[in-house]
C-alpha cells in the first residue's frame, strides 16, 4: 500500500485517540478479511465513511472497504469466509458481505461493501454513472465525494492514508471535495445533493466554492434519476439537522430542480403575519414535529411537516379588508403532494400517508375553539385513521405564533381534544368504526342481492354510527328498513 500522507502529530492527536477505540473494535472482522485479501496478492482499505466516522468516534458495524481486487476476484475471496453475499452492486465495482463475528463478550453482525477502486462519471445525457476501475487507493480516494469522505486505513498495519487534508477538514467541520467542484460534480452531479445531506447529518459547513459551484451547476442534477435523488433527500430529511441541509437546497438553487413547491413558499406571506414566510413557517414546524418524535426519526411525519403547507401559494387572495387568505389550500397541498411525490418515485403507501396528512392538518382548527361533540371526534379518528398519532404531532407542530398566550389556549385545546379521544377509545372501537351491520346482514334484512344499493345503505348506517355511537343490532335493523321504505317511496 503507498506511504501515508504527511500529517501533523498534533492534528492526528485531536482525533485519533477516538478512532483507535473504534478500530480496535472492529479489529477482529477487518484483520481478519484483510489477510485473505493479502494472501491473495491484494490489498484492502476501510474506506469513506467508516473511517470518517471512525475519527468522529461514531463507527457502526456498516464497514466500507475498498481494493485492488477485480469484482470477481473479490468473490473467490469471501464466500469461503462470509455468512452472505450480495452481488446487486456488483456492476459497479461492489460486492456486499454479511458477517457474524463475536466481538469481545458480544456476538456482533457486520454489513460490508467491497469495492474495486473505481472512477466513474456521467456523461452529458446518461442518467446512470460510467464505471472504470482504477489500479491505485489515489486514484480511488480522489474521485471520492468530499475531502472528509476520502481518508483510508490500509489493513492489516492500519495505515492512514490522506492525500487530500480530510482529518483537517473533519476538524474544522468543513464540506471540501478532493478535486475542484466543478471536477466532482461533473462526475456524478448527485454530490451536490450529497453536500447538502452531510452537512444536515455531521452539521458541517460547505466551503464557498462548493456553493458557489452548486448554484452554476444547479441544472445538472436532473440527469440523475429520480431514485437517486429521492434517497438523498431520505437521507436529508432524517438528518439531525434537516434544516441546514434543505436551507442550502433552496440557496443552490437545486431545490427548484429536485423539490420546486419548497422554494415557492418563500413568496408567500403567513395570514396571520406571525412570520417572515411560509417557507420559514414551514422550517420550524418540521423541526417541531421532530421534536414530538419518540421511537426516532419519522419520514412520514417529517415530509408532511415539510410539505404541509405547500398549496399556499395557489390558493393566496388578497382579500378586501387587507388579509391574506389561503383557502382550501389543505385540499390542494394534498393533490401537490401526491404528484410530487409520485414523481420522486416514493412508494404509494408513503405517497397516500403524507397526503392524507397534508390534507387533514386544518381539521382541528375547523371545529373552533368550542366543546366537541361525540360525532365531531368519531369523525376526527376516522378520517385519520392508523395516521391519528402523526395528527397529532403535526397539529401541534404547526402552531409557531410567539403569542404564547394564544400559543398555551392552542395546545389546551388539543389536549382537551386528545382527552375527548380517550375517553371515547374507552367506550366504543374508535379505531375500527364499522355500521352496526355488516354487509350480508344488510342484504338478508332487505332480501337484495349484491349492488349499489348495499353500499348505500352501509353509508347511511356508518352516518348513524358516526354520529350516535353504538347503536346495538335491534336499533340499527328497525333504522335501516326505516331508511329503505323511505328509499322505495322515492323511487316510486
């Protein structure tokens, strides 16, 4: 392996002490491969991430590796050794391993790429990268993403390798990239999305000409496809820090490529004039919805505190006393939503959860501030069926007036209506609100077969059970040829 790149004792001293816990750690697996790729006539680097996360003391048992050996060269080499293999990367250079290995006093499962060092590019029209393996760790690490992102530790001798000033730039917790921007996002234009997402997860800063090459070269991401971008902004939006990351979208102008309805809310002033805009608005519940989190990070609830209110600028009137409304904006954010969404390539059942929620985040401000009645809280749960948790969150997420005291009436409020759900949860099956009668004791009691007329009749005893309760089998059979005798009248 080639020598180490010159590095100051006093910069290693600041952050190597972390990272030799963290290898020692993972010694036992990472040794161990990296002797059967030596006594194969190869080398083998823990690379990327786990070496950036290794120096910020936070290495997991997700392990990058990088190596001279061709993919099919890697392939003879673990599957004698590795509990699985994985070969869906391997057209670009990767080879997934699975790894069981007692670490210590524990048994620890390990998830591993190997990768061939590889350059890779795009050219002008094609939407997937170009892949040409590389014969040195150099020409590897310089076509890495980010100077923080191309450091190596060559195994066995644990050899530090930093051609490019990584371990000053993760000291100085700055986003750099190994060759000019305008070099590396030429390459593969998705970095640029990549710069915004790292310096969401590590809060890192993005070094000026990094910016400034985003916003000249803003246009190029839309020959990555949509899937592509789709987990980057997953990645984002789960982030410690989302909003740095989509702030930074927005400024680059890569927003209006990749997520245009987020940079259209800046242009649109709150109603109430509680804030500097919709856009702002719209940071801050995000970051109080995720403050409401409490089994981790929630895509659905962060998408839909994101995106809520995005139907606003479609919907802006200017009204005659002054005001600025934005009616119905719920209706069409939830239809903005779906298609955009859809587009980004988002699973249908992701899609119809952040919509329904766009399209309900009004529904507890519809009832006012009086007491609500039994049908109103039937209806508030069913219609927000297995979503009524995230409701929740979001309803209170939105609220970012500085009135406190209007701030303290809003979230009273909402506890009395939490409190309303409870005790009805209590009394009848909230969750699962059904008629009386099901379908077949609908066409038994009226002696009609299959039809619409089935469906009209459960619609109108689901009604019934909406707005009454409970209603027991008697009540609900005279109710329901009440209602058929009345629909044969017509009819006649």
């Amino acid at each position: 392996m080639p020598n180490a790149n010159e590095v100051s004792p006093s910069a290693l001293s600041q952050v190597q002490h972390r990272a030799v816990s963290e290898l020692l750690r993972v010694s036992p697996v990472a040794d161990d491969l990296a002797r059967r790729f030596q006594d194969a006539g190869f080398g083998l680097a823990l690379v990327g991430g786990s070496v950036r996360d290794a120096l910020l003391g936070r290495l997991g048992n997700d392990l990058d590796f990088t190596t001279d050996a061709r993919p099919e060269d890697v392939l003879k080499i673990v599957r004698p050794w590795a509990d699985a293999v994985w070969e869906v990367g391997i057209a670009f250079g990767t080879v997934g391993v699975q790894k069981d290995a007692r670490v210590g006093d524990t048994d620890q499962r390990f998830q591993i790429e190997v990768t061939t060092y590889r350059s890779e590019a795009y050219d002008r029209t094609s939407r997937k990268p170009e892949v040409s393996y590389g014969n040195s760790i150099e020409e590897d690490l310089v076509r890495r993403d980010f100077t923080v992102n191309a450091m190596a530790v060559a195994l066995p001798q644990k050899e530090f390798i930093d051609p490019h000033g990584g371990l000053e730039d993760l000291s100085a917790r700055v986003l750099r990239t190994p060759s000019t921007p305008e070099e590396s996002f030429s390459d593969d234009p998705l970095r640029m999305l990549r710069a915004a997402r790292f310096a969401a997860q590590l809060d890192f800063e993005v070094a000026p000409d990094v910016v400034t090459a985003m916003k000249a070269m803003s246009g190029r991401i839309e020959i990555v496809s949509a899937e592509r971008v789709r987990d980057e902004l997953n990645k984002l939006a789960l982030s410690a820090h989302p909003r740095k990351g989509l702030a930074l979208l927005v400024d680059s102008g890569l927003a209006d490529r990749v997520l245009p309805e987020l940079p259209a809310l800046r242009l649109e002033s709150d109603e109430h004039h509680r804030h500097k805009d919709v856009y702002e608005h719209s940071l801050t519940v995000l970051e109080q919805a995720i403050d409401l989190e409490g089994d981790g990070p929630d895509l659905v609830l962060r998408l839909a505190a994101l995106l809520h209110d995005i139907g606003k600028p479609r919907t802006r009137r200017f009204e005659q006393d002054g005001r600025v409304s934005f009616h119905h904006h719920e209706v069409v954010g939830a239809k903005m939503v779906k298609k955009r969404l859809t587009a980004l390539k988002y699973s249908n059942d992701l899609v119809k959860d952040v919509s329904r929620l766009v399209e309900l985040h009004l529904r507890f401000h519809g009832y006012g501030t009086g007491e609500w009645t039994d049908s109103a809280v039937r209806r508030y749960v069913r219609d927000a069926g297995p979503l009524l948790d995230r409701l929740h969150k979001l309803t209170r997420s939105d609220c970012t007036t500085r009135n406190k005291r209007k701030a303290s009436a809003l979230s009273r409020a909402y506890d009395g209506l939490e409190e309303r759900i409870a005790q009805l949860q209590e009394q009848e099956e909230l969750d699962a609100i059904r008629p009386d009668l099901d379908g077949n004791q609908i066409m038994e009691i009226l002696d009609v077969g299959p039809g619409p007329v089935i469906g009209a009749a459960y619609t109108f005893l689901l009604e019934l059970r909406l707005e009454n309760g409970p209603m027991g089998h008697d009540a609900a059979v005279a109710a329901l040829k009440e209602w058929w005798a009345t629909q044969k009248a017509t009819q006649g």
